[in-house]
C-alpha cells in the first residue's frame, strides 16, 4: 500500500506560546507491521475477533477483543496531554515566572502534563526486590515471554527476547526481576554503563553482556564504530552489537542522566529495531520535552505508566514508562507541537 501523507499546518500564538497545529490525514503504509507480524503468524493462536489488537500491537496483545481495543483507542484518541492547552509550557521554569515552586518548578510542570493514555491490565513493578528506586513499571512481561517463545520456535537462531538497559549503576535488579518474570534463559541482557560493574552482576543473571560505554546523540558521519569510545550513538551500538538484522528489543531501559534529551529522535530512526517497550526516567523539565513526548506519540508509543522519583528529585525526575503500537492506532488524531 502506499504511503500517502495530506498535512494541513495552521500556526496559533497563545498566550506567548506559538503553536503549530498539524492536522493530518493519511493511507498508513503496513509493510513493516506485516513483516513483524510475519515472525509470529504461523504459530498464533489468535482468533479474528482479537485481530484488530493483536496487528497494531505488533503481536503483542493476543487476547484483547477488538470492542474493547477500540475502546482503548477511543480513551487515548480524547485524552489531553496538558492540563492548560492552550498554554502548555505553563509551569515550566523556562517559561514561567512566578516565584513560587507550586507555580514554576519541574514538578508543578510534570504534575500538570502527559499523565498516561493507556492501561496495561497486568503491567508490573519488575525487579528482584520490587520496592524502591532501581524497579521499573513493565507492560503483560507474560507476553514478553510468550513472544520469545514464538519467536524461537520460528527461528532457532532469534535471540528471542532482548533487553537493552542504559545506565547501571551496578544496580542489576531490574535485570534479575525481568529474568524471573519470564524464565532464565529467555532474555539476552545487555547493559551499558561508563564504569566498570561487572564484579557486581549476579551469578544467576543469565544471558547477559556488558559494555562499558554511554549513550550519545548519534553523529550521521560515522558509518563504522571505532572500539574503544567512551560514547556511541544508538545506532554504532547496534552495529557494535551485531543487532543490525534484529526485529526487535523487547525493553528499552534507559537512565543516562539528562542523554534522553538529545538522543530520543535516534531511538526512532532508520536501522533500529523496533522498541516495543521504553521504560525511560526523564530528568528535569527542559522546554524540549513537548516535543519528546510529541514525537514519540506520533511514533505511535503510548503512556502506560509515569511515576515520580520522590526520594532522590523531589519529583523533579519521573519514570515513564511505554508500549509502542502502530500508527494507524492514531487514525483521526490531530497532534500539535510547540515550537
């Protein structure tokens, strides 16, 4: 089918805010969602009253009925991410300049803004110990699992599940609650971080690499990854990794201390696999961040979950977490961005 995009671009100023409205009506290309649903075709039991999730899931949603996945569509489609639309950077410290934390501070901002637009009906607080700081929000891990195995079966050569987490700390116990959530064995962990944890990785991690290195924004020059950087972009990363012929990371973990702000546009370009979760904790509150949530909304990524980190950022920092669906998930929704 080919893809055909009509835009029609109407620029508002509200109240000091200039905003582009894009309304945009469009024939969806399915390609690549056949060719990621092709993987599991052969060996899906799911029936054609669960069609409409299972496709626009990628797979992953195999037992949502298509009333109750439109449904979802339909409390997604009339959410509102702002809680003042018109003037959304309200509350922002860039943009607000009232003296008063309640009125002009990260959290008064995060506290008004992107509140989730999707359940996950048994979505988990993953990790060996569940409490705390280090634990993330995931969506159904039982159908993490069961997407591994489908995988497998069709292609012994997949790895079957992968999880990619982005800032250690050497704090592994989200790696070792994702492994007993699904089985020892059924994930390939790869964990990266500048300093040097691995004296700390637990004997009973299975399947797991680590890289001693940060994430950047990627530079486009370079089309072969010199070894012994302190930094790589994501897409070096996967090359360096050899995932240039992977479908998909499973988990998209990331912690990097401010990285997600310059590198977000990298984790929806060409040549990476599809991240069909991002549980990423977001630092601060810089003016760029409507346009994070922006692009990845569009990218067809839904807000499963968002937690404020209250112990160490007095909420300044907040743990989003993420299922990405296909676009056509989006049919009719005007998006708007600030500029």
């Amino acid at each position: 089918m080919t893809k055909t995009n009509r835009k029609r671009c109407y620029v508002i100023l509200f109240g000091g805010f200039f905003v582009v409205a894009m309304v945009t009506s469009h024939f969806v290309n399915m390609r690549s969602l056949h060719t990621t649903l092709a993987l599991y075709k052969d060996s899906s039991s799911h029936r054609p009253e669960f069609d409409l999730a299972w496709r626009q899931s990628y797979g992953f949603f195999d037992d949502i009925t298509n009333e109750n996945w439109q449904l979802l569509r339909k409390i997604a489609l009339e959410h509102v991410n702002h809680k003042y639309p018109r003037r959304p950077l309200t509350h922002n410290p860039a943009y607000d300049h009232r003296k008063i934390k309640y009125f002009n501070s990260a959290p008064a901002w995060w506290q008004t803004n992107y509140e989730p637009n999707f359940s996950c009906q048994f979505e988990k607080r993953v990790g060996n110990n569940t409490n705390g700081d280090g634990p993330k929000w995931v969506c159904d891990p039982h159908r993490i699992k069961r997407l591994a195995e489908v995988r497998k079966k069709k292609d012994p050569s997949h790895p079957g599940c992968v999880v990619y987490s982005i800032g250690s700390n050497g704090d592994f116990n989200f790696e070792v609650g994702m492994q007993n959530e699904v089985g020892k064995g059924v994930c390939e962990f790869h964990i990266f971080d500048m300093s040097n944890y691995t004296s700390r990785i637990p004997k009973e991690l299975e399947r797991v690499h680590y890289h001693q290195w940060g994430l950047a924004k990627q530079d486009p020059n370079v089309s072969t990854p010199a070894l012994g950087n302190r930094y790589y972009g994501l897409k070096d990363t996967i090359k360096l990794l050899g995932h240039e012929n992977l479908d998909v990371i499973d988990v998209f973990k990331i912690d990097c201390e401010k990285c997600e702000w310059v590198t977000y546009e990298d984790w929806l370009a060409d040549g990476i696999p599809l991240l069909h979760q991002i549980q990423v904790e977001l630092h601060n509150a810089p003016p760029n961040a409507i346009n994070f949530f922006e692009t990845l909304e569009r990218a067809g990524y839904l807000r499963f979950h968002k937690e404020p980190n209250i112990q160490f950022s007095d909420g300044s920092c907040i743990e989003y977490a993420f299922i990405k669906v296909h676009e056509e998930f989006w049919e009719g929704k005007n998006f708007t961005k600030v500029l």
